[in-house]
C-alpha cells in the first residue's frame, strides 16, 4: 500500500486510489456515500482531504479490494457487516 503524501491537505482521486490501491471511480463512490471528505474542482474534477484518506486507512478500509457497501445495505456504509 502506498503511503499516503502529508503535504497540502487535498490530493487527486488518481493519489487517493493508488493509496487504497482501487480505481479511481471506487475513490469517488467513497466519497458520494461518505467514507471520504471531497471536494469537487471548478472543472468538475475531484479531491480528497488527506485527513479522511488517512483515517480511512487507519480504520482498514483501504485494504485491496475493499469495496463500499451497496446502496441496499442497512448498515450505512463502509462497517464490512454485510461481506
């Protein structure tokens, strides 16, 4: 897993996948359903909050393959009940 850069406060969506070792579209369904803190660019772009990077790695998130819980799920999000 790729460390995560500590300067600046937001990083691409490409930086955040390679950290989580996902895609790119993954890093962005984490941050439409609130696993990550983001930030749409005037271009229409994404960013990602370093802070909510890391503390989504620190809590196991971002291991290989992680996925993010299906909208049907009672759980909420994130929490692994339903795998």
């Amino acid at each position: 897993m790729t460390e995560v850069k500590q300067s600046g406060t937001l990083i691409s969506l490409g930086e955040a996948a390679r950290s989580l070792e996902t895609t790119e579209l993954n890093v962005l369904m984490h941050v439409k359903r609130g696993l990550l803190q983001g930030v749409e660019r005037v271009d229409g772009g994404w960013q990602v909050t370093v802070a909510s990077l890391a503390a989504l790695l620190a809590k196991g998130a971002g291991k290989k393959g992680a996925v993010v819980c299906p909208p049907s799920c009672g759980k909420g999000g994130g929490c692994s009940a339903c795998e």
